[in-house]
C-alpha cells in the first residue's frame, strides 16, 4: 500500500484551462478532480491547495476532502468555496468582485498527506476581451465629449463676448466728443478781442463828442 501511494505522488500537471472575467464581476475558478484519486479511505489526509501565481506564488486556501478549509489570504472574503462538494471531487472556488491584480495564473493541487503531491490543474484568469473593449470605448467617447463640450463652451462665450454691443459715441456727452470740443472752442467769441473793441469804440465816440462840442 506503501508502494502505491509512493507511485501516485507525481505532481503531474493534470488539466489546463483559461477563464476570462469581466473586471468587479464574480467569476468561478474551476477544480476538479477523479474521485478515485481521492482515495476509498475516507479517513485520508488528502486535501487540495489553492494558490496565486504571477512573480510569485501566494497560498489562499487548503480545502480537505471533508469540506474543512484553512485561509492564508481570502481576499478580503472574496473567496468562496462549496464544502459539500468536496467528497465528490470537486474544489472549485467563487471569487468575487474580480480585481485588476485578480487576473493571473492559478493552480488547484492535490496532496496526500505532508509531502506527497498526486497532481494539479493550472487556470488562466483574463479579463473578457469584449468587456476591456467596451470599457475602453466608454471611456473614449466620455473623453472627446467632454473635449467637445469645452471647445463649443468657449466656442459660444468668445461669439457672446463679440457681440456684445458697444457703447456708441453719440450716447456720451457732447463734452467728451473731439470733434465738438474743438468746434466749440473755434466758435466761441474771444473775451479779450471783444473788450478791446469795445474801448476802441468807446473811444472813438468820446473823441467825436468833444469835437462836436467845439
């Protein structure tokens, strides 16, 4: 019996397979294994381990034939599993609200006991190409909008601005107008040349007075 637990510890990659998910959408990562390689004896410490692997690996979680599961990083609770289906094979897990740093390489690996590795299944997590398009084709159409809505903003308050009316000449006071000051200023009798005539004549008229009178 030794022997052929020695012989199934090959940590052969198993399955291969690619999920795609949209960003902040719960997406179920798949794992599932022959219920014969869990062995008859229902007593077995056989357990799969989940983990992350990008630059590095980081466990999430170890889930056992029997459901009971231990966390090293739920996510923020994101993680979920389905402990009655275990029995059967199957270690799928739920994650939720899928993130950017979510979308990465994932394994499922089966064990039997400490150091005994049977097999594991790698998943691809992307995110879903129609959904990345469409979310880059929002945010395109929102930017040149707005683009657009700036230029017809300044587009309307440099028109509003020419437009605007301007005072005429003719509303001010004909004091401020040029042309009037220097017309009124040539039309306007001198004071000293009139009084200068005025003594000229006053003089006159006395000269002829006192000539009359001789």
């Amino acid at each position: 019996m030794f022997v052929k637990g020695e012989l199934l510890c090959k940590r052969e990659l198993l399955k291969r397979s690619n999920v795609s998910a949209e960003l902040q959408s719960d997406v179920l990562l798949p794992c599932n294994f022959d219920p014969v390689l869990l062995r008859s004896n229902k007593t077995a410490d056989v357990a799969v381990v989940w983990k992350q692997i990008n630059t590095t690996t980081h466990g999430l979680l170890e889930i056992s034939q029997h459901g009971v599961e231990r966390f090293w990083n739920n996510r923020n609770g994101r993680v979920k599993h389905f402990p009655k289906l275990s029995a059967s094979g199957n270690f799928s897990i739920l994650l939720k609200k899928v993130q950017p740093y979510d979308l990465s390489l994932y394994s499922c690996e089966l064990h039997h006991g400490t150091n005994c590795s049977i097999g594991y299944q790698e998943i691809q997590l992307g995110q879903d190409l129609a959904s990345a398009f469409h979310q880059a084709n929002i945010i395109t159409a929102a930017t040149t909008g707005a683009v657009v809505l700036c230029i017809i903003i300044i587009s309307v308050c440099y028109v509003i601005t020419k437009r605007k009316p301007q005072p005429h000449p003719e509303n001010h006071d004909n004091w401020s107008n040029p042309i009037y000051v220097s017309y009124h200023k040539t039309a306007q009798p001198s004071h000293g040349s009139d009084g200068k005539y005025l003594h000229s004549r006053r003089s006159l008229l006395n000269h002829k007075q006192t000539s009359d009178s001789f």
